[in-house]
C-alpha cells in the first residue's frame, strides 16, 4: 500500500491583505507568550484584513526544538491540518517546563528520548502524530522553515514581520494593540 503525498497545511489563519508573520520556537517562553496572543490579534485586527502565519523557528539551545518542531509539522500533514498543529503547539506552550531542559543542559529531560517526547505530546495534544512523524519526506517541509528564516535574517524568537519586513522593535511582551498599530499602519 504506497502513501499519498505528503501536504503540510500552512500554519496561517486569516485571510486579509496584510501579513503578520510569527517566528516562533515552541519552548522558548517568549515565543509562548506571543503565540497565546494571536487569537486576540486576530479578533482585534480582524481575519478579514489580516492573515497571521506561524513560521517555526528551531533553536539548537531548546534542546528538544527539532522534534518538537517535527510533531508540529508532522500533525500539519493529518486531515486536520493546522488545526491538529496548532493543538500541539497549544499543548506544548502549555505544558513549556516539561518539554525543557533546565538552563538549557540539565533536568528531567536528560533522560527523556524522543520517543517519549512525541508521546507525551500526543497525550497532551490528543493528536495521533507519531506515523506522520516517521514520514522523511517531512525534511521537505521542516528544511522550509529553516531556510524561509535564514533568507529573512531571522534569529531569535519571537521575531515578527509585517508584509515581508522584519520589525525588530515589536516584543512577545507588547500589548497587542500595539501589534495591531502596526500591522494596520
């Protein structure tokens, strides 16, 4: 029995004229605190005039950043598309800690396999991830990512972009009002 094609749903919701574009690495706190901000951005702005797309930004320091970045693609490719991806990226902000190491290099997770990792984000997820994850053509989506970032000069998260232009001066710790200032300027 051969596999269909693999196609990752975008993670964007929206759809107005304007882009607002999040980078985002799922442990990094920052980036956890804008991520929980984005449904108000978009009931504030409207989805009518913006389209809010989530790009993933892995960071070798988050020690568990490539796959936990795999499970979020991964859950991309299921009939739920983004949806599903978007409940792992809310499972994983929600449960940050658990998926981290302390200071970056000790802690809990020294043990942890990544195996243990996927599972753990099923469970907090309720999405079923771990076959999508074992497709390798999914490198074609997740190299995607790093390269859309590399091209763009990104290198920290939370990083934004307003229609394609960095906006080094906007912070996971604004109030989104002022997210929306800009967007709609």
């Amino acid at each position: 029995m051969s596999q269909q094609p693999l196609h990752a749903d975008p993670l964007s919701w929206g759809h107005g004229p304007r882009t607002f574009e999040v980078f985002l690495e799922p442990t990094c706190p920052f980036s956890v605190r804008a991520f929980n901000k984005l449904d108000a951005l978009l009931n504030e702005v409207g989805e009518e005039k913006v389209t809010v797309k989530i790009r993933l930004q892995s960071q070798p320091w988050h020690m568990f950043s490539g796959v936990i970045v795999r499970c979020i693609l991964a859950a991309s490719t299921l009939p739920e598309g983004k949806a599903a991806a978007r409940s792992v990226l809310k499972a994983v902000a929600d449960h940050r800690e658990e998926f981290e190491f302390t200071d970056h290099c000790s802690g809990p997770n020294m043990d942890a396999t990544p195996q243990q990792i996927i599972e753990r984000i099923e469970q907090y997820s309720g999405v079923k991830l771990a076959a999508a994850f074992a497709r390798p053509e999914l490198q074609t989506e997740i190299k995607w990512h790093s390269k859309y970032a590399r091209q763009n000069g990104i290198h920290v998260s939370p990083t934004f972009m307003v229609n394609g232009l960095v906006q080094a001066d906007l912070g996971s710790g604004d109030d989104i009002g002022v997210w929306a200032q800009r967007i709609l300027a």
